[in-house]
C-alpha cells in the first residue's frame, strides 16, 4: 500500500460522532433524516433536541408537500416524542396503524 493512503483508513472520530455529523454536516432535509436509520443511543444525548427542533419544523412542511423520499416507512420511523404537535402526531399514528392493517 502507497503511505499516501495509509489516512484513508484511519480517523480518531468515534462512531458517535461519525452519525452525529451525518446529521450536522448535511444540508438537505432527505440526508438528515437518514439519522432515524441509525442506532438512536449514538446520537439522540447528543443531538437529540437539536433533531426534534428540526422535525418539529419541518414535518408539517412535509406532510403538506410529501417529498419522494418521505413515504410510509419514513414516517412509521420517526420517534413519536420528538413530535409535540397533538395534531400531527395523530395523524403519523393513524397512518402507521393504516400501514400495519394493509400488510396483513
């Protein structure tokens, strides 16, 4: 192996870190969300109230709009405590149990 390359395999950057910047160095909002695919103890201390800042903003915008990428399964895995809407919480609750019903 080429010594130039040896600094592609090695990073002092923990795995916490490593997902808290997929949330913090992305710009848009389908790269963001991709932090809910990930374990949430790796992140939620960290970052969590800065991520249910940005849902609680955001995820009127995308039930009015339905962006491509945010379909039924991105909406089953969105934590319900960091929606503090009544309204839109009933709404991503009704949807999720509508999934469930049409899979069986």
């Amino acid at each position: 192996m080429k010594k130039a390359y040896v600094k592609t395999f090695l990073s002092t950057k923990t795995s916490n870190e490593h997902y808290q910047n997929l949330f913090t160095k992305n710009q848009g909002d389908e790269e963001m969300f991709q932090i809910f695919l990930n374990n949430k103890q790796k992140w939620q201390k960290a970052i969590g109230p800065k991520i249910k800042a940005w849902v609680t903003a955001r995820l009127p915008f995308w039930l009015a709009e339905r962006p491509e990428w945010f379909n039924e399964h991105a909406i089953s895995i969105i934590p319900e405590e960091y929606i503090d809407d009544p309204k839109l919480l009933a709404h991503v609750r009704i949807r999720s149990v509508r999934e469930i019903i049409q899979e069986r």
